[in-house]
C-alpha cells in the first residue's frame, strides 16, 4: 500500500487536544478512515499548532481527500513517499 505525507494546514490551530474528548475524536477519525482503507501512521505538528504533516497508507490520494472531508479537516498537499533513514544502505 503506498505511504503518503499529508500537509495540512489549521488558521486557528489544531482542534485535536490532549483530553478524553480529544482522545475520543482521534478514534472517530480512525474509524472514518478505516471505512476508506485509510490509516493514520502518526503526525507532526508544529509548536504553533497550526501546521501538520501527517503520515498515511492508503489506496490513493482520492482516498485521503475523501476521509480528510469526511472528518472536516483540511487537505493542503499529499506527496507520495517512500521510507529513507540513515541505515538505508544496509
């Protein structure tokens, strides 16, 4: 499945805190992405919070779009990647 960087971008900052709420919304956005084959690796957020580049395996870019509409969050950029680390050569 390929690996896609997702940028997106929040003008009053990220809604997604750190409580039960916040913990009960990630899940909701899991299972809304599971519904289009899409998964949520992990994030990067940046100390404003108004910045993410987040990390997916998905069956398409249309796939991401389609699961960032349906959890009502931006989509500024998908890049397709691949994994390159310092220990590539071994």
């Amino acid at each position: 499945m390929p690996r896609y960087l997702v940028e997106r971008t929040f003008p009053e900052g990220l809604p997604l805190l750190p409580t039960a709420e916040g913990a009960e919304a990630a899940l909701g956005i899991v299972a809304r992405n599971a519904e289009r084959g899409v998964t949520w690796i992990h994030s990067y957020v940046t100390p404003d919070k108004r910045k993410t580049f987040c990390i997916y395996d998905a069956p398409s870019p249309e796939a991401i779009r389609d699961a960032g509409a349906a959890n009502g969050v931006p989509v500024d950029a998908i890049h397709e990647g691949r994994v390159l680390d310092p220990y590539f050569h071994r």
